[in-house]
C-alpha cells in the first residue's frame, strides 16, 4: 500500500512525475473513455506470492542503488512489443532507467520486430525458432535464433530515439554459439580477445561476451571474421543492453504463435535465460493453445506444470506473475447464400462464402486451468480477460478501434492500453 502511495503522488504531481503522459491514476484517466473495461478488478491476484520483488521495488525507490530485471515471455501478443514496451516506458520512468534489455534482430529472421530500433545485415541469415518441432539450431534465450555460414557477416542495430526514456547504452552482452567452428567476431571493431580505443571485453560465459564502452552509444555493430579454416558458421542469439545505471531493466521475450509446449521442448532457451539472474518472471502464453486443436485440462496443466518445473530448475527462487489471454473469437467462413434475378427474371439462390466470428469455448477452461495452477502453486496471477470486460468483450475493444478485425490481435492503442493497466495493477497489489 505504502508503494501505491507514493506513486499515486508521482502521478498526480506534474513537477514530481515529468513529462505528463498519464493524467493521475492510470484506470482514473482511463475509465471516463472506456467504461466496458472492470477497472475496479486491475489488480494484481495472490501480490503475497510476489513479496521478495515487491521489496526489492520498495528498496529501489527508497535507495535508487539497485537494479531489477523482469522477463516477460509470451506469444505475438508480446513479439510486437506494443504491450511490453509501455509496461518498459512506466517501470522506467517511475523506478530508473538501467537499459533497454535484451533486442534479437527480428527483421534477419523475416519476422515482426519492437518499434524501438532497427535492424539489418549486408548478408541473408538462416533463422529456427520453438515453433520449429525439430529445429535444426540451437534455438537461444530469446526463441528464436539466427546463423550466417558466410565470414564478414554483419548484425547492425540502431536504436531509435525515444522522447520519453533514453535508451542509449554502454555495455553489450552478446549471446551466440561458442564452439570450435565458430566463427570469430568484432563488436565495433573490437574483438573478442582484443580491446581497442572505448571498448573494452569485460568477462565472457558459455555462450555469451561482456562488452563496455567509454561512452553512451545508440548503435553497435556485429562483424564475423574467419580466423581459422576449421571455422564454418556463427550462431546468433541476441544481445542485452544496458546503461550503467541503477533502475529496472524490462525484457520482452515474444514468439509469434508460442505456446508453453513450444517453450518445453526447446529447453535451451530457458537454460540460457538462468544466466540473466531475472528478479520476476511475467508468462503471458496461453492464447495460442485456445485457438488450436482440441486439448484437455489435464494435458494442459502438464504443460505449464513442466515449463514452470523447468524455468524454477534454473532459477528455483524466481518470482512468477500469469497474465490470462485476453478475450479473443475464432474466425470461420460458411456457406451463405443469397436470392437473386437470373436473366430471365427467375428468382434463384446465389450462394457465396462469408467470414464469421464464433465464441472460443476453450478460452474458459485456459483461464480457468492458469488461475487454478496458480493458486494451487502460489503464483501471483493478472486476470486481463476478467478486467477487459469479459466474455464477448473483445468486440466491444473493436468497435473502440483497439483491436484488430481478426479479434485476436489488438492495435498498438490497444496493447498500450493493456500496459497501462498491468503497470497500475503492479500499484495497487
């Protein structure tokens, strides 16, 4: 309560909280223009179960000499990086700005990316992520993977300005492949074993270097050099950005179409995730398992049961928040037809194919499945299906312009508007 307090004052006071992008409590400025949205249950479910980071907020924001670092790992409702992105902009402007986390090249895989830098190569990279059944790579921490058989390779990121956070860096971890085939590689022309004027190598893993430089940057770039004959490919599997400075850095992990089955069969993305030490885990996956074939209860629980078995294999004292898919429909085309004058005047049926939306009778038992799971394993739960409004809700955010004709996917207003109510959950407790 003590941390919703003081928030509440930051966010009512203009000269405390900076550039006025919410106008007092978010539901507050919020409710007036959608009152279909159950603002009075945004709040975080079974907060007790989250007490360790709760703390460790609370000492941040009386001490601002530490830093926290969240995941958040979902499906496309994440990749986009609409949702997570606000959530990132508000944890960093009220609790400290420590970098912008981990980015994967999304564009070199030929997939979605955040809006919040660009990327590009001078070279085609073959790509694998989870949702390949039998992967033909390792797939990395962040799902999905790149690799280039081609030495002079290069992974160029820009970061894009942003007027309300900076996001300038100055010390890059890169993830990849560490194997004797491996390809060499320079990070603005420094080198793994080899320091050059501002940068400097600062440590090194089992699959991963330590980069500083002397100063802020907005752009690095990765070269592959060849060093020996023997070498033959480089594996990519992202990088992490941070600033040097105490605060929260905000990850956001979403693959396209993911599911927590995708996530168990693909355990080395996890593996590598332990390396980042994370302080809470925020799991929006499920939405994918609604919409496909049919599944039961008892499959599905096995499923989270197994990805969470394996995330606390890693990380056994790991804070953990479930969001609950949002409200979504399943989208058909039937036979429809039509009567109509032949040339004769005859009246006769012309039949045509029409698209419809159908209630999703699986979304129940998901929700209902997540929300059980955490209770029974005390794991702290966000129920956006329950504070979105409900059943059938999601076209009443359509008609809003908040979510997209397929009544899955939101619009980027849409997304923002879910982080500004998780980020107020977060709050309240």
């Amino acid at each position: 309560m003590k941390l919703f307090l003081f928030f509440l004052m930051f966010f009512l006071n203009p000269n405390l909280a900076g550039a006025d992008i919410i106008n007092g409590p978010v539901g507050h400025s919020i409710k007036k223009e959608f009152n279909f949205i159950n603002y009075d249950k945004n709040k975080i479910e079974n907060s007790e179960s989250l007490k360790v980071f709760y703390n460790k907020l609370e000492n941040l924001k009386n001490t601002n000499k530490s830093k926290i670092l969240i995941i958040h790992i979902g499906d496309s409702h994440i990749q986009a990086d609409y949702f997570t992105g606000e959530l990132r902009m508000l944890f960093h402007r009220y609790f400290g700005n420590a970098g912008l986390g981990i980015i994967f090249p999304y564009k070199l895989a030929r997939t979605n990316s955040s809006s919040s830098y660009i990327s590009f190569s001078n070279k085609k990279w073959k790509h694998d992520s989870i949702k390949n059944k039998h992967p033909e790579m390792t797939v990395g921490l962040c799902g999905i993977s790149i690799e280039t058989f081609a030495p002079g390779s290069e992974i160029t990121i820009n970061l894009k300005d942003n007027k309300d956070v900076d996001y300038s860096f100055n010390k890059v971890t890169v993830f990849y492949e560490k194997d004797e085939r491996a390809f060499g590689y320079f990070l603005n022309e420094a080198g793994r074993f080899n320091n050059t004027p501002g940068v400097f190598v600062d440590g090194s893993g089992e699959f991963y270097d330590v980069f500083r430089f002397d100063g802020p940057l907005k752009s690095v770039k990765l070269r592959t050099q060849q060093v020996n004959k023997n070498e033959d490919h480089f594996r990519f599997y992202g990088m992490l950005f941070e600033n040097g400075y105490y605060g929260i850095i905000y990850n956001s992990l979403g693959i396209n179409g993911a599911t927590f089955d995708d996530f168990n069969n693909n355990e080395s993305s996890i593996k590598q995730l332990s390396v980042l030490s994370p302080d809470l885990l925020i799991i929006s996956l499920g939405t994918n398992e609604s919409l496909g074939k049919i599944i039961n209860p008892e499959n599905f629980n096995d499923s989270v049961n197994r990805f969470i078995s394996k995330i606390k294999h890693y990380n056994p004292n790991l804070d953990i928040l479930f969001t609950i898919p949002p409200d979504n429909l399943l989208t058909r085309r039937i036979t429809d037809f039509a009567y109509k004058k032949d040339k004769s005047g005859k009246r006769v049926k012309e039949y045509y194919k029409k698209k419809v939306y159908l209630k999703n009778e699986k979304l129940g038992f998901i929700r209902n499945s997540i929300i059980n799971y955490a209770l029974k394993n005390n794991y702290a739960y966000w129920d956006l299906y329950s504070i979105m409004g409900g059943d059938g809700s999601i076209e009443k955010w359509h008609k809003k312009s908040l979510v997209q004709n397929d009544r899955i996917h939101f619009f980027k207003n849409g997304y923002e508007l879910q982080g500004k109510l998780l980020f107020e959950a977060f709050l309240r407790r």
